[in-house]
C-alpha cells in the first residue's frame, strides 16, 4: 500500500515538472455536471467523509519528505488540471493523490529581507523551520551576506538532524548537486549559497567551511546513509580527472572528498 502511494506521488512530481506539455486534446465534458444534484450529491459525500474521519493518532516509523521546487498553489492546480487533460476531461476536477490525505496544510516559506525569496532561504524555513536571508543556508537572518565570520552562533539544527537525533537512519535524493540550495540546508551552514566548494569561496572566508566540506566533515552531514545526486566536482581536487565526466575536479584544496568520506565509514 504505501510503495503503491510514493509511486503515485512520483508519478505526479513528474506531472509537475513536466507542464509545458501539449495539453490541446479534445475535451469531452461529463453531463452530470449539467444538474444540480450532481455538485449537491457531491458535495454531500465529501462532508460525509469528513465527518467520519478517524485521527490517526500513532507515531510514525519513517518520514520521507517530498519537494517539489518551486511547488506553490499555482503549480500544483497547473498538475492538477494537466492530469485531467492527459485523461481527456476538463482537468479542474481532478485531484493530485496527496490534496486526497486526511489533513493538507499551506505553509508561508518567504525571505525576511526579499519580496521575490531564492530555495537557499526557503529551504531553510520548511527544513529547519527558521525564516532567513536570501542565499542563506542553515542560518538565521543575523548573518551578515557572504560575511564568514558571522555565522557562527547563528547556525540552525534541520529535520534531518532531528532524525538522526532521535536515532533514526537519514538519507536524501536530489535531481541537482548534492550541494546545492535545496539540499544542503539539511546538513550544511552558510552566509552564502554558492560557497558549495572551496574555489567558490572569497579570499577573506577562511574560518568557514564550503558546503561540500561540511558534508563530509560535520555533523549531520558525515551521518548520512544515502546519498544521490549531481556535482562530483565540487568534492574532488582540480588536479584530478573524473573518470566518468572526464573533467576536471573544483576543489583548489588539493583533497578527494569522497575518499576522505569512505575511510571514516
């Protein structure tokens, strides 16, 4: 049952990535929405389900966190009325399988110092649960942009780390490198987004740490049991060859992360 419902939540995170789809095939309408009785009946049947739900009130093995960037109320009715064409209705009257859960809430994941946010600060909000700055990973909004040295201090704890706390296994799958904004607000801590790799990092930032060192160095990140993802060189040395991509490693430090990693396994 429940590998059956993460297929289908894949399913339509795949429908929402992929909305620039042709969605010109015929319509055909269904004539019962033409009646009232259709909408009452309907209407009927949903409070009758409500009133019956029962509160699920066990505690939770597992957690898997899903996220769709960039994922808004917007986004998801665009999934939503495209699932619906692709059937060859109307789409509005669809459903996405995770709006059919007993409880679905909104939750507000904008910047504290910008109109338009960026994900380093968003994810900060829904994995950490701390509204922050712009390009800001893991920190509270007393950080200082791309100032090193106010960090420390500031740094706040995510649900993986809760996880792991609480003695469980911890892991994350992401479609873009490891270290980018998204992701590594789970394990990573920074005045600015981009400083994945040490040759991303200014001059003047020598007491902090690059995204991807923290990964392999720090707590919660030398923790992680799975991890899946992009950027292969931003943990290996620029004077090494990747002998997949065939291109050369970013990191100026000289050091082969990964290696590094596997021998404190």
């Amino acid at each position: 049952m429940h590998r059956v419902l993460i297929f289908k939540l894949i399913v339509e995170l795949v429908i929402l990535a992929s909305l620039t789809a042709n969605c010109s095939a015929k319509v055909f309408r269904d004539a019962r929405e033409e009646t009232a009785s259709y909408w009452n009946d309907a209407a009927q049947k949903t409070l009758s389900e409500t009133l019956n739900l029962r509160t699920n009130e066990n505690v939770a093995k597992n957690v898997v966190f899903f996220l769709g960037d960039g994922m808004g109320v917007t986004t998801v009715t665009t999934a939503r009325i495209l699932k619906g064409q692709r059937q060859g209705k109307p789409g509005e009257e669809q459903s996405l399988e995770f709006e059919k859960f007993p409880y679905v809430s909104l939750v507000k994941t904008y910047n504290v110092d910008k109109q338009v946010p960026d994900s380093a600060g968003t994810a900060t909000a829904y994995l950490c649960g701390v509204k922050t700055n712009y390009e800001m990973i893991g920190v509270t909004a007393k950080v200082i942009p791309n100032n090193c040295s106010s960090v420390a201090g500031q740094e706040v704890s995510s649900i993986l780390q809760w996880a792991q706390e609480a003695g469980k296994d911890t892991g994350f799958i992401t479609t873009t490198r490891i270290t980018h904004a998204s992701p590594s607000v789970l394990y990573a801590h920074s005045a600015n987004r981009n400083w994945e790799v040490d040759s991303k990092m200014p001059e003047n930032a020598t007491g902090c740490k690059d995204i991807a060192l923290q990964l392999i160095e720090d707590v919660p990140g030398k923790r992680i049991k799975l991890i899946m993802g992009g950027g292969r060189g931003y943990f290996t040395s620029e004077n090494e060859t990747d002998p997949i991509t065939h291109e050369k490693g970013l990191r100026k430090d000289g050091r082969n992360l990964p290696e590094i990693g596997r021998a404190h396994v």
